[in-house]
C-alpha cells in the first residue's frame, strides 16, 4: 500500500524517526493508525468511576505545603533507611 503525505507530514514523520523512537517511517505511520483507531475510548471519570472522581477533587480542593530545596532528599533518606537501604 502506498501513500500520499502533505510536506508538512513527511516533515513529521521524518523527525519521528530522526528522534530514534521509531526505525522507520512506517512504524510511525503504523502507530499513528493504531493510537488514532484502536486506542480505547476516553474515560469519563465522573460517570465510569465516580469514586475516583471524587478523590481527585479532594486532592485539587485540598491544600497543599510549598516544599523548600532539599525536602525531598531528606524524605527519600527516610525512607532508604526505613526500607534498610
């Protein structure tokens, strides 16, 4: 099968491969067709899992603490030496 690409799409296609994510422009072309026919439907999360829905409101809703630098490390140290590491 052949096709027919606007310049703008060879473009695309091309730098896909140049990025080394794909081998070859039918890779890229396969998994375009494949992302945009086959991929499942979009959750709605309010009707499919109300539940999760609203855990993630709460999470958006809730107020968060500003980190300061270096609080990460030291919540990582705490947990490598809980886990004995």
């Amino acid at each position: 099968m052949n096709v027919s690409l606007t310049k703008e799409l060879e473009r695309v296609v091309e730098n896909k491969v140049k990025s080394g994510l794909y081998n070859n422009a039918s890779e890229v072309v396969r998994d375009a067709l494949r992302r945009t026919f086959c991929a499942p439907p979009e959750i709605d999360l309010e009707q499919d899992t109300p539940e999760l829905a609203a855990l993630v409101r709460e999470g958006v809703d809730s107020r968060h603490t500003m980190h300061k630098d270096g609080d990460i490390q030291k919540i990582l140290a705490t947990v490598r030496f809980r886990a004995g590491k």
